[in-house]
C-alpha cells in the first residue's frame, strides 16, 4: 500500500465519526424538515459543518484521494443550506411575501406610481379632447374587439343596455378570459420593457390612458357617464392600479438602467429589480382578482350604487394594505 493511501486511511480514521455524525443529521433534515433535529443537534450542526470545512481543506492541500474530497464537498454543500440557508416552510414565505414584500416593494415605487398615473390620466385627457373635437379619433385610440357595440354612433339606449347586459356563465367566463389576457399583456410589456430606459412603458401607459379616455367620452357625451363609471370601476380600481404598479415597475429599471449612480449599471438594476419584482409578483394577483370582477361581478350585479359601493371598498382595502403604517419586519 502506498504512503498516500495510508495517509488518506489515517485522516478518515481521525475524523470520520464525525463525518457520519454530520451526514445522519442532515438526512434527517432533508427527509423530514429541520424542525425534527433536537436542540443539540442543532448545536452541533455549525460545529460539525466547520470542522467538515476544515478536513475539505486540508485533503485538497494533501492531494488525498478524490473520493474523499467528492464526499466532503457534497456533505459541505448539503449541510451549508441548513446552517446558513433560510429554514422558513413554503407557508411562512408566502405569508412573509402577503406581510411585507409586496406592500414594501409598492411603497418603495411611490414616486415612479405617482409618474405613472400622471402618464395614464394625460393619455385620457388627450383622447378625450380629440374625440371631442372629432368622433374619428375614437377608432385610433380603442380596438373595435373590445369597444363591441360601444362608440360614438350609439346612441344612448344601446350604450346603457350593454351596461348591464346578463349572460350565462359559459359567457361570462368567457369575457374574464379575454380581458384577463388583454389587462395581463398591458401590465406585462409595461413592466418588461422598462429595460428600455422606460420610453416603451411610457408610450404603454399613455396608450392605455388614451383607451380609458375615448370609452369616457363616448358615454359621458350620451349622458350615461354615471352608468358607466359604475360599470367600469367595479373591476377597475383594482385592474387600473394594476396596470399603473406594473407601468411604475418598468419606470423604477428604466430609472436604474439610465442612472445608475455610482454603482455599476448591473448592480443598480439588480437592487431596482427586487421590488420592482415583487410587486409584480402581486400585479398578477390584482389582474386575476380584477378578472373575476370584470367577468361575473359588474355582470351579475346591476345596482350602480352597490357597484361604486364596492369600488369604493376595493380602492379603501387597497390603499390601506399598501400604504398604512405597519410594524417593521422582524429580523431572522
């Protein structure tokens, strides 16, 4: 037997128990959760883990054998995550993300939110003064697939009687679909191509806001403006402020790519990307809540009172999950 084979057997010898110690925990650990290791198996877990390290070390400076090295490196790699790794279940994640992510990364954009409502409410100013001035522009602002019987040459009895319309279920879910699709593609490009120093999302949010403004003035201009405010913000004030979040989101990368400071432009769109992603993460939520209300509740619910009641309480709810002072989140 050769002297790097004796050595290799005597380093094993002096320190394997403690290998196998370390490996039984992190199988228990992997099998079950971490949350099945006693208190002193805790305790020992970093001990052990250091001590791995340590013999790691040592037999890639003594060129032992490679088997031996392959072995610690994987017990290294698989006990790192449960002594430096986050411990927290799938639940705690999500209730951390509900908790704090989302309405942190919303509040973190306050100022590219405020850019962005301000862009969608100039689209719908400048719709509404060209409409006015000329029924024609109404087509170059809104997709006759969504308009559907709604612009200028209706008259005020047709645009009311596809404000509460009644269809079967197969038909609502239907209609949730479609525009569910549509309002996540807006969001989507929006937030996507920020990138681009932002222009896209502009031009985005402006064409949006344009859309809403022609759809205003087809049927405030038939004395239906009320009727139709109902109809629209039932689902609206969730689904606008989606898409005005998703439009701040691509403003906050395309401020980051364009300014990066005295950081590298890689790290400052790293750092803007984090809460701009979780609160992307959340936009989808808001469009697929937005889609059910759009598809069956403005549908079903014909009361125009109780649909500005319930756009009130959905514009209260979110304000306050948002933007209300909470406690601050607790370091792990």
């Amino acid at each position: 037997m050769s002297e790097l084979q004796l050595k290799s057997q005597r380093f094993r010898r002096e320190r394997e128990e403690d290998w196998r110690r370390l490996e039984k925990l992190v199988d228990k650990a992997e099998k079950r959760s971490a949350g099945a290791l006693s208190d002193a198996d805790i305790l020992a877990m970093p001990v052990l883990y250091r001590s791995t390290l340590s013999a790691l070390s040592v037999a890639r400076a003594t060129s032992l054998d490679q088997a031996l090295i392959e072995y610690l490196e994987s017990l290294a790699a698989r006990a790192y995550f449960f002594v430096y790794g986050s411990r927290s279940t799938p639940l705690e994640r999500l209730t951390a993300f509900f908790a704090h992510d989302w309405p942190l990364g919303v509040r973190s954009m306050w100022r590219e939110t405020l850019i962005a409502l301000a862009v969608t409410l100039l689209g719908a100013g400048v719709a509404w003064g060209l409409i006015a001035s000329d029924p024609d522009w109404f087509y170059g602002f809104v997709n006759p697939g969504l308009a559907g019987e709604r612009d200028p040459t209706a008259s005020a009895a047709a645009l009311r009687a596809t404000l509460y319309h009644q269809e079967g279920s197969e038909g609502l879910s239907f209609f949730a679909t479609m525009l569910f699709t549509h309002n996540a593609s807006v969001a989507l490009t929006a937030f996507a191509l920020g990138f681009a120093l932002g222009v896209p999302t502009i031009i985005i949010l402006l064409m949006n806001g344009a859309m809403l403004g022609a759809m205003l003035h087809v049927f405030f201009s038939k004395g239906v403006g009320f009727e139709f405010g109902g109809w629209l913000l039932i689902h609206g004030v969730t689904e606008l402020f989606a898409i005005v979040l998703a439009g701040a989101a691509g403003l906050r990368i395309g401020w980051a790519v364009a300014f990066p400071g005295d950081r590298s432009r890689l790290v400052s769109v790293s750092d803007a990307g984090r809460g701009a992603g979780a609160a992307m993460m959340g936009v989808v939520i808001m469009l697929m809540l937005a889609g059910l209300l759009e598809g069956f509740g403005r549908q079903l619910i014909s009361s125009d009172l109780l649909r500005y009641a319930i756009a009130a309480g959905t514009a209260v709810i979110w304000g306050a999950y948002f933007y209300a002072p909470r406690p601050a989140r607790m370091a792990r």
